[in-house]
C-alpha cells in the first residue's frame, strides 16, 4: 500500500488551496490508484492526461478494510508511486453495480488499454484476484463502485 508523509500531504494541501481557496482547510484523504508503485504511476498519468474519469473499487475491498465507501462531491488527493502527492479529485458520481454488470461507457472513462469493456472485465479480474484485500477476491456477481471522477488540481508528472 503507497502511503503519504502527512508533512507533505499538509504542504501540498496548502499549496492548493492557495490557487484553489474555495476548497475546504481538512486535508483530503490520499491514495494511490492501482497496487504497486508501477501501477500508480501509469494511472497517474491518465488522470493528469485527461484521459482516466473514472475508477472502479470492490465493494468487499472496502468492507474488509473497514474503510468508508466514496460519495460524490467528495475530494481526494492522489498519489505517485513515490508516496508523493500529484493531484487532486473530486467525485462527481458513485454506482454500485455487480462487476458483471458494469458498463462499456464506464470502461472507457476508466481509460485503461483499449478502453473496451472486454479489456476492463479481463484487466479487472486479474486485479482483484491478485491483489484484493478480502479473502473473497474475485466473483463475477461482486459489487463494484463505479466511481466517476473530475481533476481539480493537477501538480505534476509523476
């Protein structure tokens, strides 16, 4: 898991919020897509492309972390492979819906490969049964956050 030194998440919140003062003083959550530092880099980059709109988590990932789900409206900050802060997000729409059962618009806002829905359902699974964090890992039928995304403040190349 990449992690953020919270000294230079603060920093980096400042330095944002001094171009952007319309955005909250809290410090926004930080993560990194993906899950290696690799991984993160290449999606990373999408993001700041304009290319990556979107992005999708496992439902039993979150329950098994005991982590709270995305809601739109909300802000994140996103990591490079580094740890380092690169960006930062906002939510702009969560649907959960079965894997089998995401569709070829949210594949293609993902914009990974060829950003087919074949791609993304193959790309996925391998995903999620190699890297999941419950011990169910991959069902066709798991729920997925289908999360759509618009970049609020880029910093940065990783």
């Amino acid at each position: 898991m990449i992690t953020a030194d919270p000294t230079a998440l603060a920093s980096f919140w400042e330095g944002v919020r001094s171009e952007h003062p319309e955005l909250p003083t809290a410090v926004p959550l930080a993560w990194a897509f993906g899950a290696t530092p690799a991984h993160a880099d290449d999606l990373l980059a999408l993001v700041l492309e304009g290319i990556k709109t979107g992005t999708a988590s496992s439902v039993w990932d979150y329950e098994a972390a005991s982590d709270p789900l995305p809601v739109e409206g909300e802000l994140s900050i996103i990591l490079d492979g580094t740890g380092a802060p690169r960006a930062v997000i906002e939510t702009t729409s969560i649907r959960i819906v079965p894997f089998d059962e995401v569709e070829a618009a949210h594949a293609h806002a993902e914009g990974e490969g060829d950003r087919t829905l074949e791609y993304w359902r193959a790309a996925h699974e391998r995903y999620w049964r190699a890297h999941s964090e419950n011990p169910r890992g991959f069902a066709p039928d798991m729920p997925v956050v289908c999360e759509l995304f618009r970049l609020v403040h880029p910093a940065g190349r990783p």
